[in-house]
C-alpha cells in the first residue's frame, strides 16, 4: 500500500535539498501551492500525471524520486 506521507516526507526532502520552493515547484509542475503543500504534508495522493509533473519540475527522473519513496516506505 503507498504511503502517502512517506511520499510527501520524500518529496518535500528533495524539492528542500534543491533549494526550491513550493511556489516555484508548483508553477513549474502547474498545480497549485496548496495542492503541493498537501502532497507534502501527505493529505493527498499525487496522480502519476502530477507525480510526473512533480518531478520534472525538481529535475528529477519519476523513476528515481519513486525509487527514493519505495526505500523511505521500507525503512
């Protein structure tokens, strides 16, 4: 079962570890701040289109942020 605050814990980490904000992550991603902010907080899953969206807008390969997720989730 995914979880979704380690998802959002996973996210926040590397959005945090580049140096963005929400805000930029979000217009880049074009999703709301507070969709984001929810994600993060791990209220809300990300559909894969907006995991996509999330991670292109972090410069980051959907299958290497997943794989961060899947070891966040196995700890």
């Amino acid at each position: 079962m995914l979880d979704s605050v380690a998802v959002g814990r996973v996210i926040q980490s590397v959005r945090e570890k580049k140096g963005l904000s929400q805000e930029v992550v979000s217009g880049l991603a074009d999703i709301g701040r507070t969709h984001l902010s929810a994600i993060e907080r791990g209220v809300r899953k990300p559909t894969i289109e907006t995991f996509f969206r999330i991670a292109d807008a972090m410069d980051i390969k959907p299958s290497a942020l997943m794989k961060l997720i899947e070891n966040e989730i196995e700890q």
